[in-house]
C-alpha cells in the first residue's frame, strides 16, 4: 500500500467540519485500503445506527462509494466479527453485498455496497409492510448457518421481567404504570416470560427495526446482522412492530394476529427492563426510544395476556 499517508488523496473531512470527530483517521482509512484494495479519496461519517462503530461513506480511487462499519472498542469488535460471520454465510436477496474485510486483532473493518441511493422508511407503504413481512418467512426458511446461538443466550434473553420482579424501582420510575398494576399483573407476567420462548432452528436477526432496513427498489435489504441468532422467527416481527407503530404503522396487533404470548412477553419484557437504566452518553437516544417502544408493547402484553390496563402514572 506504500506509505499510510498515501491512502488518502486530501483532508478526509465530514461535510460539517466543526465536528471533532468526523475527520476519518489514518488509520481507520489504512484498514479500509487493506479490505477494499483500494485508496481512500473521501469519507463523509454516517451518524445512524445505536453502537458504538464508526460509520463512513467512503469514496476508492476506482470511483466506487462504498458503506464502511469500523470497530470503535473491543465489544463493538466482537459484534462486526459477528456479523461479517453472517455476511459470508447468508446469501439472499434481502442481504446487502459484502464488498471487504479486514481483522487486524483489534478493529476490524466491514465494507458493504453503498446503499444511501435506497429508499428509507417511514413513511411506510402497505406493499412496503407486506414486503417486510414475506421477507421475513423468506429468512425464516432459510437453512441454519454456523456460529449462531441460541437466541435464548443474547442479550434478548436476558433481565426482563423476571430482573423487574427482583428490583421493580426502576420500571415503576417510568411511570408507566402503578405498583398496584405491577403487584396484581406480575405473576401471570412471569408465567409467560419464558425465555425459551424465543428458541427455535430459523435464523433470526434479533434487531428488525427501520434503522437497520431499507428498499432496493421494491426489495426490503436488511443490515446490521450482529445480533443474529437461531430462534423463534415471530420474535422478529414481534419486536419490529412497537417501532414501526411509533413511525406511523398499525398496531400491534393488526399485524400479528395470532401472537405466541411468550414472544410478545419477552418484547414487553426487553423494552421495560431497558428503558430505565442510566444514560448511555455514546447513545443519547437509545432509553427514550426503548420507553416509547415499551408505552406500544405494554398494552399489547395486557391484551394478549388478559390482563387489566396499565394505567399511566400521572
């Protein structure tokens, strides 16, 4: 590759150059060069997504744009070997195209087709949800890859309501409901907050949610596979859906009609016992997002559980 600063052509700046952090580091464009084989011209940063990777645009010297996750910290590096795992495996229409890698032991970096020129939801169209949907069977149907776990044993299956049960201070904080509700409501609760509910032989993403989709032309494309799993495929929708309600969608159940009461639980389950933890300084947005998917699915756990309402507390 000659000298590192030889990967670059200029100053590779975001477009608001007030922003620290926005001018790409020699290094991260070396890591790039190494994956692509190509020189680094420019990078605009990507501010989506809810991790800590970096995200960039980046334009080669061969005159391609290209998507470039890059690991920020050690877990972030876990989760990219993840999902570059599942990039070589699964090979289908709704995958975007994996154009490079490259692991240094340290930060690796993940280049995928540049998909900003792709159709963003919301708004969302009924043929766009019905796409979502059949793609959704489609990877349902699809035969196991290797490396994934049981869903069970991500961070989906873990604290929920059963972590509620043991310290209730913080969920009745969000003032969601009453303890009254809480004390009355918890026991049928834990009795379908079983986490083997989410267990199955299809592969999942665990993560379906408009930040991680887009269309290519009429083709849903989903990213962002690190959370991937073998589970239960009604969790995806299950979990898409308190989301895709907040961005102007049905509800709950208008789409899944014939919900299993354990999935739609452990969704209740995984918002409530999230959106009251502490700030997360690097995600500023992720805790109020999980409390107004929680405020969706929370009535939909009491419809599909039979249970009284859980009334707000003023």
């Amino acid at each position: 590759m000659g000298d590192r600063r030889e990967l670059v052509d200029h100053a590779l700046c975001y477009r608001d150059s007030m922003q620290a952090d926005a001018v790409i580091a020699i290094d991260e464009a070396e890591r790039i060069a190494h994956a692509t084989g190509q020189r680094v011209v420019d990078a605009v940063r990507v501010r989506r997504g809810y991790s800590n990777n970096r995200r960039w645009l980046a334009r080669l010297d061969d005159g391609r744009t290209v998507f470039v996750k890059h690991a920020d910290d050690e877990p972030g590096a876990i989760w990219l070997r993840r999902e570059h795992a599942v990039y070589q495996q699964l090979h289908a229409p709704f995958m975007p195209e994996l154009l490079g890698w490259h692991d240094d032991g340290e930060l690796p970096v993940l280049v995928l087709e540049d998909l900003s020129a792709s159709t963003w939801p919301p708004p969302w169209s009924p043929e766009q949800l019905r796409a979502v949907r059949d793609t959704l069977r489609d990877l349902a149907a699809r035969p196991a890859i290797d490396g994934l776990i049981p869903a069970s044993q991500t961070q989906y299956g873990q604290g929920g309501w059963p972590e509620i049960a043991r310290d209730p201070a913080q969920f009745l904080a969000l003032r969601v409901c009453s303890p009254q509700w809480l004390d009355k409501c918890l026991p049928t609760i834990l009795d379908a907050a079983d986490f083997a509910g989410m267990d199955g032989d299809s592969v999942t993403h665990l993560d379906v949610r408009s930040d991680n989709l887009c269309f290519r032309g009429t083709q849903p494309v989903l990213f962002d596979w690190n959370h991937a799993a073998l589970g239960n495929p009604q969790f995806d929708l299950a979990f898409w859906l308190p989301s895709l309600t907040l961005e102007g969608g049905p509800q709950p159940a208008d789409l899944l009609t014939d919900p299993d009461p354990r999935v739609v639980t452990l969704v209740t389950g995984f918002f409530a016992s999230r959106a009251g933890l502490p700030f997360l300084p690097k995600l500023p947005l992720v805790r109020e997002f999980q409390l107004r998917q929680l405020q969706v699915a929370l009535p939909w756990m009491t419809t599909v559980l039979g249970l009284p309402p859980a009334e707000s507390v003023d």
